[in-house]
C-alpha cells in the first residue's frame, strides 16, 4: 500500500489535502502521472495547508449559502448554445466547464467547473443533467438544455 497526498478531488477516495493509503499500482500508475497526488513525506504537512487553505477558498463559505444555492440551481434550466449539425450532432462535446460557464451566465451562482460532474459525454442536442458538488455535505443537479448556436 502506498501512503499519498491528494491534490485534486478524487470521487470515491477524497478531497484535495487528504492523505490515503492505495494500492501501489493505483498510485504509481494513474494518480501520480495525472497530478492527482504527490508521495507522503515527513516535509509534505506545509503542503497538505496549503492545499487546504486553498480549498477552503474555492469552496462555497458556509452550509447554509450552499442550500441557498443547491436550491437555485434544481429549480431553474439553464441554456447552452453550441455550435450543432443538421441532425443536432454536435461538433465537439459539452464539458464541465461550459455547464459551469452557463450557470454564471444565467446568474445563479458562480459554480466551479471541478465541481461539475456529467454522467455522460454530451454529442447531441437535448435536455441534460449534471451532478455538482457544492460543499460536502451539500450536492444538487443542474438540468440544462443543449441549443444550437
């Protein structure tokens, strides 16, 4: 087992700062190369308060802003345009970054695109849904409509 730090979230094991044990080929394979953690050393504290501190900032302040927000983002459908083919195929794909983009747009929030996750990969025109995580307590969905442009 390999003991590491988290840098980014990873569904299913932690959040960023976290320090896990995993499996060697897990780590040395697919977390490390991807930069979704670094090895644990003795000197890895400061780097575990950084990653922290900077979380802490990215994340909504408190559980009841998070509520507020979750309860905006269910009830309302939110627009994207998209660049679409005849038959409504898109050319390229709708991504968390535009989900999150489009909640901003419609002035709802302001929702990080790390918190955005899409069940499935988005090629054609239609009414989606996306899961985001607000706090970690708090998660709600997105539904959006995909229009061509």
């Amino acid at each position: 087992m390999a003991k590491i730090i988290l840098t980014t979230e990873v569904t299913g094991l932690g959040s960023a700062g976290d320090v896990v044990e995993v499996k060697n080929g897990y780590a040395r394979n697919y977390l490390l190369p991807r930069g979704f953690a670094t090895p644990w050393s003795r000197g890895g504290e400061k780097q575990i308060q950084s990653i922290k501190a900077a979380r802490a900032a990215r994340e909504v302040a408190s559980l009841e802003d998070a509520q507020a927000l979750a309860q905006k983002l269910t009830s309302a459908t939110v627009t994207i345009p998209v660049k679409a083919g005849a038959e409504g195929r898109l050319f390229g794909t709708v991504k968390a970054e535009d989900v999150a983009n489009a909640v901003e747009a419609a002035g709802l929030g302001t929702v990080d695109k790390r918190k955005v996750e899409l069940n499935q990969h988005i090629k054609t025109t239609g009414v989606y849904q996306a899961s985001v995580r607000l706090h970690e307590d708090v998660n709600a969905n997105v539904e959006f409509e995909v229009v061509p442009a």
